[in-house]
C-alpha cells in the first residue's frame, strides 16, 4: 500500500518520540512491503519560534495532503504563565483540529499487568480496566463565539455551543463502538444545569433505539469524575462534549498507571491523526530519556484505524508487549532494570519486527 | 448566643441526616447556653411536589432571616432523565446560592485514620491528604447569559462569564485560607483556551504581590485532574470557577475514602450555608441508614464559620471522631462492627455532648 504520513514533532520530547514511531513505521513498511512516504511540518512553540505561528499554512497543506498524521506533542512553559500572550501554542493544534475536521478523539484507557502496580489506585479498583473515551473535538467552549472581553477588559466571556448534528456524529461512533466492545455507552453531561447538555442527552435519546443492542446510561460530569476513580472498570465506551472530554479523558488516563504507553486518534475526516496522550513535557527533552512507547502505540492505531492494516497493527503492539516483558524500557517504567534510552527503545522495536 | 438557622432538609436522605444534626446543634447550644430557634423550609423535588417551585419565595424568606443555613440534599431521579422538565430541583440549588449571594463554596479533603483504607487510592498516596477547594459559586456558566436554543431548537449554547470583581473575592478568600494553611494557593483554569480562565489568571497573578507570604501555582484543569489522584498532598488550597470547582470538588470527594463524612460551606453573605456534600442517595431514603456524619461536620463547621465559636465546633468533631473510634456508625462504614441506624448515630453524639 501507498502511505503518505505527515510527521508532527512538536515540542519537547515530541522529536524524540515521533523518531522512535518513524523507526518502527519503517519496520513495518518494509516487512510488509508497504511504500510510505513521510513529511515534517512545523507546530507549537517550535513553529512560532520559526514563522510566528504555531499552524503555518505549510503544515496545513502537508496535513492535507497526507492520509494520517502522526504528532508528537506541543507546548512550552514560556507560554504558559503569560495570559496575554497574542499566540500560544495550543492555538496551533486547536486550529489544525478545526481545519482537519478532527471532531472525536477517541482515547482508550486500558492496563499493562506489567506495570498497574503503577498505578494510585489499588489493584482492585484498576486491574483488567478496558474504557474509551469519544470526545468530541472541534465544538463547544474552545470554539464557540462571542468569547473574549468588555472594552474596558474587566469582563471576560466564552460561548459553549453545539450543534444537534455535531453531537449525532460523534455520538453515532461511540455507539458504533459499543457495539463491538461490551455494549455500554456512557452519555456524559451537566444536563441539571447547561442548555448544551440538555441538547446532547436529547440527541442520544434519540439515536438510542437505532442501537438497541447498545444499553445507555447518563451520567453527570461530576458524578464521572468521581466514579471514575471509584470503579472505573464500570465503564466500557463514553461520549461526550470538548470540554469535559478534556478533563475526565486526562483524569482517566492516570488509573492505569501506563500513561507513557497511552496513544489516541483524533478522527472525523479522510486525514486521521494520531498522538500519545502525554505531553510535551520540556524538563526531559532533548536527554533521550522520554518514553516513546505512546507514540508507538499510537502508530499501531495509525494502521488500524487509517489504513485497515490489522495485522500490521497488532505487530507493534506485540512487540511493545514484548520490550515490557523483557524489559527494554525507559527509566520511568525501568523500576531497577536496566534503564534504556528512548532511542534504544526505538532501535530494538524496528530490530524486533524486521 | 442567640441563633437563628433555616433549616432545609431538601429530598432522599436530606430529613434524615438534617434531623441528626439538629439533634447535635441543640445540644450544643444546651450545653453551652446558646438560645437556637430553627425554621424549616422546603427546596428541590419535595418543593416542586409541594407549590410548584423548587426554592419558594416562602423558603428564601426563612433563609434570608437566618443567620446560617443547614442544608440536606437534593434531587430526585424522576427528573433527571427528562431533558425537556420545564422545573427541576437544581434550580432551585442554583436559585439560591445566587438570592443569597453564596459565591464561594468550601470544599475540605481530608483523611479520618480509621477510614483512609476505604480510599480507592493507595495509602500512601492519600495518607494525610488536607486540601481545600474554593469553588465560585454563583457565577460562570450556571448563570451566564444568553444560554437556551435557536429557533429550530438544532442548537443549543451557553455562555461562561465572569468579572473581575467574582474573581477578587473568591481569590482573596482563598488566599487568605492559604495563610493560615500551608501558604500554598493553586488557581486551576483553563488559560490556554478559555478567555474567562485568562482574566482568572490574570486577576490571581495582580492579587498575589499583596499575599508575598503565599506561593501562588498555575495549573491546567485537566492536569488538576490528574494530579489529583496521582499525588494530592502536592495541593493546600486550590481556587476555581463554578463548573470546574463542580468537578474538581465531586473528584476530590472520593479520594479521602470518607465521602459520607464530608461537610461543605457556602459563603459570601450575612447568611451562610452549610451542608454535606453527599447526594440525596434516594435509594436510601426513608431507611434510616444513610450517614448522617457529612451533615454533622457540617453544623461543626457552622458553629466556626457562621457563629466563630471554635469551641462549640470543636466539640462537635470530637464526638464524632469519637463514635468512628467506638464504632457507632451506619452501615456503610460498619466494616464488620455493628450497623447503627442513622437516628441512633445522631442520639448516641447529642448524648456524648450533653
Ligand atoms: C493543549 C490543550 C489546548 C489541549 C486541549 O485542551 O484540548 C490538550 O489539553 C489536549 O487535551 O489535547
Ligand atoms: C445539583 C447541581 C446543580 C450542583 C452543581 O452542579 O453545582 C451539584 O452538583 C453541586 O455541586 O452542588
């Protein structure tokens, strides 16, 4: 197969990552006889730095033109204490989100055995946890107008707004993924209190007889937040809005105890993208040091969910098993093994599959 | 002392656990000579049941002629899943925290050693966990405007807003808990996308020269919730916004494994609210089983906040460490020991003070 792959690096430990991703890509392509062209663009700090802007229309159009994305990870701190910078980083990915038409990112939550006696939670709360989150990704308070401040800047305001349509897509794939999971979606909302949320557990309410082999639950924000550490093994499949998404989805993704392993895809149109769901994480850039096996993950679900190539997936997934099991990892999962280098982890995945 | 409470048992189990703290509060006031006249108001389903309107003018005049406010729970499952209710229980909540202008809500997490083994955290992770959360509470998107559907009802928004102003006092509250904590305030925003979380960080960054004795940290919503499952006793004192404070709070709630026992305060006004922060539990209701210890610490927490009389409050925690060290609890901390029923729970701590 043909495969054109916009490589994003980002910021950070983002270059080091997408490195290791690329060297198995290649792995794969080559054992399977696959002919993949990869291009790199700029975004986040990195590009501001270089052209002023954190998604230059370069990147876009390399994007566009490509059948997946794999991206690395953005932001650097100078931004962050800075509330009236004009340009951030994250502007960068949330107007490449937007553009691309990515409107769910689908983020699983799942166990390693080797590594949930990492996790906070006890062992029974977390072990054999399987869930996935479907945020939706392009709406609500990170894109909805009027926002911003009074003339005389002592107000400050956001829009959440969505559209019934923008709710039945995303929802639709959460359903469709219950059906093949264990047939339990979660509408999550604050329907007691916002007129979005009253809209969205309207529309599923709707959707639901079209899946009637789907049972449907709907629960709070709030109590999601809490039921989420309390037993998060309740959960198979939840839908839900940008920003909640937000936060439950990286409130989730500290109970396996497998962050550093965790990928994602963001979907939605011909373009997919895929991304380790850590982020930039500056202290340990540039040291070799930074676990690149998310963004490998992540690459799997590359050929899963953008090319249909199974097969080619879960090889890397076995070999990812297979570098925790004989332990080729890197210090924050090493726990007095040998701790490896990001590159040497990157090396002997590509080794393992050719 | 004269004292005047309003007192709004609300739906579930809000009777049975407000009638176990009145049975405390009247005798402390025994005790030390304080003369207390309760009043009795409806709010949530009972109200709605009752006249139609979740918080009736009849029961905002009883709040507002009080001095404090002891407040059950409400909610009733009967509305929750009717997206299109024209009258729900929560607005009367809403309603009035706003007539009586309750803009911040405290939030304590803390640890009972006898207990701490029913966290769903690892012990070491939660042992001597004390934070605090303060939640604005009559502000941002629970009341912004406009809010509510287009014509064609195919879209649906609402509106976060704050001002400077909302931001100062709940920030200022804040710091100054900080004070007389650990010296070590977090403001949680959103800064990277929201304008409404730019003006809160902005308004925390111009506030905290005044405080020189505070460190002041900046931290994502989303990395808030992780980190507070991953290690909370990294937090002191954490300031937010009304929808992430809803969140943040209900998450906080789980980690100490003593949820049942969890008060709250609302401030901001003359009148101040006090009130567990456990859910009407309607399952339970009418079962005098449910804990009525939340609503217990609750009046505790009155006696300090609303009436500055540490000793009363004092006493009141003393007793109740002391029935959780004797074992005289319901069944959902019984572990073994005896079950006690909830008026028993609340007679065997009216006994112990008198
Ligand atoms: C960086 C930030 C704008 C972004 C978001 O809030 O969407 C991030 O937290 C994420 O989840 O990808
Ligand atoms: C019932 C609901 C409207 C309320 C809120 O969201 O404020 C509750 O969750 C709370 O935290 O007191």
């Amino acid at each position: 197969m043909e495969m054109n792959i916009a490589l994003l690096p980002g910021d950070g430990i983002g270059p080091e990552v997408i490195a290791q991703a690329v060297k198995v890509v290649k792995a794969v392509g080559q054992k399977f006889g696959h002919t993949i062209t990869f291009k790199e663009g700029l975004v986040g700090a990195c590009a501001i730095d270089a052209t002023g802007d954190p998604y230059p229309d370069a990147t876009h159009e390399i994007c566009a033109g490509s059948d997946a994305v794999l991206f690395g990870a953005i932001g650097d701190p100078k931004y962050d204490n800075d509330p009236k910078a004009k340009v951030r980083p994250e502007q960068g990915l949330l107007r490449m989100r937007q553009k691309l038409g990515l409107f769910a990112n689908v983020r699983p939550t799942f166990t390693f055995p080797s590594l949930v006696h990492k996790s906070p939670l006890k062992l029974d709360r977390v072990d054999g946890v399987d869930l996935v989150f479907f945020r939706e990704l392009t709406g609500g308070v990170y894109f909805g107008e009027p926002r911003g401040r009074n003339e005389q800047g002592t107000k400050a305001f956001d829009t959440n707004v969505y559209s019934k349509e923008e709710i039945v897509r995303l929802a639709r794939m959460g359903f469709e993924a219950a059906q093949k999971r264990r047939k339990l979606l979660t509408c999550v909302d604050k329907a007691n209190v916002m007129a979005t949320s009253r809209l969205w557990r309207e529309t599923v309410q709707e959707l639901a007889p079209e899946y009637p082999d789907v049972k449907v639950e709907y629960e709070f924000v709030d109590a999601v937040a809490m039921r989420l550490i309390q037993w998060p093994k309740a959960y198979d499949v939840l839908i839900t809005e940008n920003l909640f998404g937000d936060i439950l989805t990286d409130e989730a993704s500290v109970i396996s105890g497998s962050m550093g392993l965790m990928p994602s895809a963001s979907l939605g149109s011909k373009v997919k993208l895929f991304e380790p769901i850590h982020g930039s994480y500056p202290q340990a850039a540039g040291k070799d040091i930074a676990n690149p096996l998310g963004t490998v993950l992540s690459a799997s679900m590359m050929f899963d969910y953008a090319f249909g190539l199974a097969e080619e997936a879960k090889l890397i997934s076995d070999v990812v098993n297979l570098s925790l099991a004989e332990g080729v990892v890197t210090e924050d999962i090493a726990e007095g093994g040998k701790a490896h280098k990001t590159s040497e982890v990157g090396d002997w995945l590509a080794a393992k599959i050719l």
